[in-house]
C-alpha cells in the first residue's frame, strides 16, 4: 500500500491534491499556511483535511519504520520466511504486525522455554497432532537429567502448547474482537478507602459494570483516575466459557488423551496469557479513544474560547476583587500597557466605600478609561454592584470577565519579564484587563491546561494534549491575524512559521529599531530567512502602513497581481482597497499566474472587499441576576440568565453569577435526544437556565435549559 493510498482512508481527495500537500508539508510548509494560500496546488484541501493527510503520513511512516524493526529482528534468529515475510510486507495494522512477530519477541524467559530448553518441544508437536492414543509411553522418551517424571514432561509439554494458542492468530484476533465488542468493565470499592473524603466524589463507582464500547470517555477516565487513587479496583473481561469452548472449537480435534491435555492447556493459556494481554490491549485501545475523544472537547472548547469576543482597542480599567486584601485595580491604554495600579477597599471588613468610589470615579477620568473589566473569582458580584452605584461623568460598560488561569499567568516567568517591579497581584489584574480588550494576545500566555475548559485534562496522553493544543492556538491566531508591532512573544511565537525562537528576535528588533514600516522588513530580522518569511507575512499586520495591503490577508507573493489589477482599472492600490463598486468589474480569470490560480484570487478579492477583517464578534456586557450573590441564594425552580464556561461530552456548566458553575446535563438541554453537547450550546454563549437541584454542602448545583 502506497502513502497515497493509506492516505486516502481517511481523506477523500484526488491523489495529485494530496500529493501536493505532502510535498507542501515536507517543505515545512504549516497548516493555516497551506490551507489559505495554496488552495489551488490542494484543490481547496481545508485546515481539518490537511491536519488528517499530516497525521496519516506520520502513522505511516510509523507503521513502516516498526515494520522494518520486526523484519530485521525476525531475520537476525534466522526464522524470516518468505511467506512470513510478505505477510509483514502487506501488512499496514500496527496490531496485526504484532501479532505475526509475537512468536520472534525477545523478551524474558518463559515457562514453555524452558520446556524447549529441556527437549519437549517434540513431545508437544505429537500432542497437537493428536493421533496417538498412549502419549504417556511417547512422554517416556523424553525423561532425561532434567525432566524426571512423566508429568514433568507433560506439563512442559503443555507450556510449550499453551504458548502456541496464545501465539494462533485466528484465535487472538477472535478474541480481540469479541473483548472489543463484548468486554465488561467491573468496578470494585476498596474497602479500606471507602470512608475517606477523597473517595466521595467517586462514589458512583463503587460497584459499576458497564460494557466497555459503549463507556463514554468522561467515565472511562474517571474510572481509572480512581483506581489510580486507590478507591477502586477494576478489571474487564468476556464470558470466559465461551471463549475456552471457542478455543476448544478451534484446537481440539480428538477426544483422546491428547485432546484432554490440549483442553487443560488452553485453560492455562487463557488464564495466564491469552485473557491478561487481550484485556490489556482493549483497555489501552479504550483509553486511547477516550484521550482523543477529550483532547477533543478540550480543542473544541479552546478554540472557541481562544476567538471569544474581543472589546477592541480601548481604555481599560481592571479590577480583581478581593475582601480582606482588597480589590486591585489597574488602569490599561489602548494597547495594553500598566499606567497606574491602586488597591481600594469597598468590602468588609474595612468597607472603606466612600473613598474607594472617589478613587475609581478619578482614575476613570484620569486616564479617559472607556470600559470596566471585573474578575469573575471571589467577590466578584459585589464589586460589580459597587461599581454600578458610582455616578461617572460618562457612560462607561462595565464587563465581567473569566479570570481562569489569571494566577497562573501572574506567577510566570513571562509576567515577571512584562512586570518586573510589580507583584503578582498587580499582574492578575493587568490580565483581567487585557482579556477584556483581546482574549486571544492575553489566554497564549497562559498554559492551555490551566484556562479550565476540558475535562480530565490532567489524565490523558499529554504528549498528544500538548501537540493538538499548540495546533489550536496555532490555528486561531492565524486565522485571526496580529499586529506585528504590538504583538508579545507570545503570540509571534504562535505564527505560521516563526517560533519561539524567532518571536524573540523579532521583539529584540522592534526595541532596537522601532516599529516595523512593513512587512518586508521582517526580512532584516536576524535569523528570518525566505521560508519563515513566506509561511509568516500573511498572518501579521501592519497599522497604518505605506502599503495597505500590508494590513490585510493578502500575501507579499499575491502584491504583484494586486498592482496589476490596480493599473488595469487605473487607480492605485489605496483607492482599490475597501472599493467594492470596483472590486465587482474585476474578472479573475484574467490574472491566474503560476501558483495562484482562481481559489486564491478570489480570496484575494474578498481581502480587498474588507481588508484585515476580524473573524471574531464584537464583546457584549452581560447582565446576571441582581438577587443572586452566592450558592444560598439559589431557589429550586429559578429562572437565571447565564453564560456557558465550559463544555464536557456529558453536558455543559454554566456561570450565572456565582464562584460555582453549575451543571447542565446532555439530557436537560434541550427536549428530545442530543448526541453532541456543542451542537446545542457554544462556550461564552448566553442561556436562560432553571434550578433543578442545589447541594450547597457539596457545591453542586444542577440546572436545565428546559424550561
């Protein structure tokens, strides 16, 4: 099977398109890259057909490389047949390859090795073939130094053939599919654990049973964190007279005395090899579904959240609320920068109310603040009624922001370099503010894991957690584009072709040499060769550039065509840009050149309708329930409006005002069936929800949209 082929399994594409974007990703060109502007080399191939010929072309090589392994191990103990060697050859199933090399593993010493060792294996070829009737005589030429009685010879023997039928493809591969199909995952308490406060919140799970194909991932996840802790012990297994009566059907084929040790041979390998591995291998293959499956939601959740909607370049004025140590307030230009931090004191115990409102009411002057951003953490909605009480001499919005993972940025080395001379309170506040103006600049700083929309997170594969992640971040910064003179590190390093290495250099520049003046300055960048250049230009921005189209989508190769079109109509560039009376009269088929053919030019006539677009909506102030403070506030049967904060397989939480969220379940979204949470409800989303149920001991409120 050729790359294209395996490809084409997954991806349904001519093969030259996926040709193209193998060779275009082997160049090292990027995804966002590839799926905008060489649309007509892929034949409009997107981002998730690209992601998909990426990750299959890894597999393969993969497959291809353990193939290669397998081969060379097998012909080094000069057992490589020529059947056994086509069948490795036409294999492309990672399972099926170790199946075949399971008789040539080199692993430790097992008992039917020493049975070879000691001169049975004879014995137990004479065994399978079942055709004599006395094998205690036969077994009695095979005593010897080391094997002194009969049973001695029989039971090696037995190992040698209990090896055997764990090694039977057919009846591995049989019985694969049926633990995959039919396996049951059983759970037991611990006893020892079963009071301690800890095991509460796995409970449920104390004495579960669940097949093992239809356990959703949540579950699965949250079963092995709890054996993991100690709570629970679980296993997962198949009716175990069916598979031995399976076995039998298959291996025996005499009632004799050979057919009778064959039987008590096959117990053997079921119990000690054949059930052990196969349940292994059906929980891995499980986890590894459920790691996909939540590493999923977790990309889905943080892209949306990564493209939430931003307030634009406004002053801003941050507060993290607090009690006791007060509420730290900071003042935030247009762009982002510190120009004031002061701690007032609104809540008890000091309740030092008058002078915190002359505070805020003269820095909002002061500094021509234009918008109020409050974190959603501990008193929160206080702060919020406080500030509404204050009488500005202008109208000011006043929004409540998601300050998850605020901390986390706070205490970095990344803040510490922003903020030197400033603690970590001040650095909490000052990115309250900038999430308000732009969540995307602001949530790259912060690790992924610690934002808080997934779901067990920290129990999957964080390899593969990591990789997609950096993918998502990577896609929704280009997707949106940056200004390359007021991005952080941060966000250069997210950009198609630049890294974190390059993002230093090109703000070491910036402060050596002042903004950049357009994009083909990047060019003098230290280290930016040709390639960085070619996969990054697209994706920056340049405010108020000589060249407009250097603060648009359109890529420096495309500028030439632009020109072109400009001269054709007789006007410049600038009063082509933003025409859309002229940008109607073009006729693309005109300008198709070498690798921009007709896809890209008409998105290059979509950029010049609305240059430097800005995919995501414009921030909208929320207002919660004025009656509801905290978790006693709750009444069974309230209506609330709230916002969505986070989306899990098993339904989504909702904030409505309160430190805790509370939990919509799949089944009270909507009337009827729901198969996907996101199809019903999206992160940041407004919804009208009522009160089922409050645990206020446990924290736990539970709400429906089913009202």
């Amino acid at each position: 099977m050729t790359l294209i082929e395996f490809i084409q399994q997954a991806v349904t594409a001519q093969e030259k398109n996926i040709s193209q974007a193998i060779a275009l990703l082997s160049e090292g060109c990027t995804i966002p890259f590839i799926a905008r502007y060489r649309k007509d080399s892929t034949g409009n191939l997107d981002e998730v057909e690209l992601e998909k010929i990426a990750k299959y072309s890894e597999l393969y090589d993969n497959i291809v490389k353990r193939k290669e392994s397998v081969l060379k191990s097998i012909e080094e103990q000069g057992k490589l047949t020529t059947d056994l060697q086509q069948k490795i050859a036409n294999s492309f199933d990672l399972v099926e390859i170790e199946d075949l090399y399971l008789p040539y593993k080199k692993t430790r010493k097992t008992k039917a090795d020493t049975a070879r060792e000691n001169g049975l294996e004879p014995l137990a070829k004479v065994i399978m073939a079942q055709n004599v009737q006395d094998i205690e005589s036969i077994a009695a030429k095979y005593l010897n130094d080391k094997v002194s009685s009969l049973e001695e010879a029989i039971q090696g023997a037995s190992d040698i053939i209990a090896e055997w039928i764990n090694e039977n493809m057919f009846v591995r591969k049989t019985l694969r599919r049926n633990f995959q199909r039919n396996g049951l995952i059983t759970t037991k308490v611990v006893k020892a654990k079963k009071e301690e406060e800890g095991a509460q919140k796995f409970e449920q799970y104390f004495d579960w049973s669940e097949p093992v194909f239809r356990i959703p991932a949540h579950r699965l996840l949250a079963i092995m964190r709890a054996e993991k802790e100690g709570y629970i012990k679980f296993s997962v297994a198949i009716e175990k007279d069916e598979a031995l009566q399976f076995i039998e059907n298959t291996v025996v084929k005499s009632k004799n005395d050979c057919g009778k040790i064959i039987i008590k041979a096959i117990a053997d390998s079921y119990k000690r090899l054949l059930e052990p591995a196969l349940a292994n291998e059906t929980l891995v293959e499980a986890k590894e579904k459920a790691d996909l499956n939540s590493i999923q939601v977790f990309a889905d959740n943080l892209t949306q959240l990564l493209l939430g909607s931003p307030l634009g370049e406004k002053r801003i004025l941050a507060i993290d609320p607090g009690y006791k140590s007060g509420c730290k307030v900071v003042c935030l230009d247009e762009y982002g920068n510190l120009l004031y931090n002061e701690t007032i004191f609104p809540h008890a115990p000091q309740k030092d109310t008058t002078m915190a409102m002359k505070k805020i009411r003269s820095m909002v002057n002061a500094y021509n603040v234009e918008a109020i951003a409050i974190g959603n953490g501990t008193a929160s909605r206080e702060t919020e009624f406080f500030i509404k009480k204050i009488a500005f001499d202008k109208p000011i919005q006043v929004f409540i922001v998601n300050e998850a993972g605020a901390s986390v940025y706070s205490a970095s080395k990344l803040a510490r370099e922003e903020f030197p001379n400033f603690d970590v309170t001040v650095r909490g506040a000052v990115s309250i503010g900038r999430r308000l103006s732009d969540p995307l600049a602001e949530l790259v700083k912060i690790d992924p894991k610690s934002i808080g929309v997934g779901q067990y997170q920290h129990d999957v594969d964080q390899t593969l957690l990591k990789k997609e992640l950096d993918y998502v971040v990577m896609k929704c910064v280009n997707s949106v584009g940056i200004n390359l003179n007021t991005a952080s590190k941060s966000l250069l390093s997210y950009v198609s072709g630049i890294g974190e290495k390059l993002a230093e250099n090109i703000i070491q520049y910036r402060l050596e040499n002042g903004a950049f003046e357009s994009r083909s300055e990047l060019k003098k960048v230290p280290r930016l060769g040709d390639k960085a250049f070619q996969q990054a230009a697209a994706f920056v921005r340049i405010k108020n550039a000589k060249n407009p189209l250097d603060d648009s989508a359109v890529h420096p190769e495309a500028y030439s065509i632009v020109e072109k079109i400009a001269r054709d109509l007789k006007v410049s560039v600038k009063e082509l840009v933003s025409n859309a009376e002229l940008i109607a009269k073009i006729d693309v088929k005109k300008y198709i050149d070498g690798e921009i053919g007709v896809l890209t030019l008409e998105d290059i006539l979509k950029e010049l309708e609305k240059p430097g677009l800005d995919p995501r909506k414009s921030a909208k102030i929320f207002e919660f329930d004025p009656n509801v403070k905290q978790i006693t506030d709750l009444k069974i049967g309230q209506v609330l409006p709230g916002i969505v904060n986070n989306i899990t397989n098993f339904g989504c939480f909702v904030d409505v005002g309160i430190k805790e969220s509370g939990l919509v379940h799949i089944s009270q979204l909507k009337e009827g069936f729901v198969s996907d949470v996101n199809e019903v409800v999206k992160l940041h989303q407004h919804v009208q929800v009522k009160v089922v149920d409050v645990d206020e001991q446990k924290k736990r409120i539970q709400l429906s949209m089913i009202l």
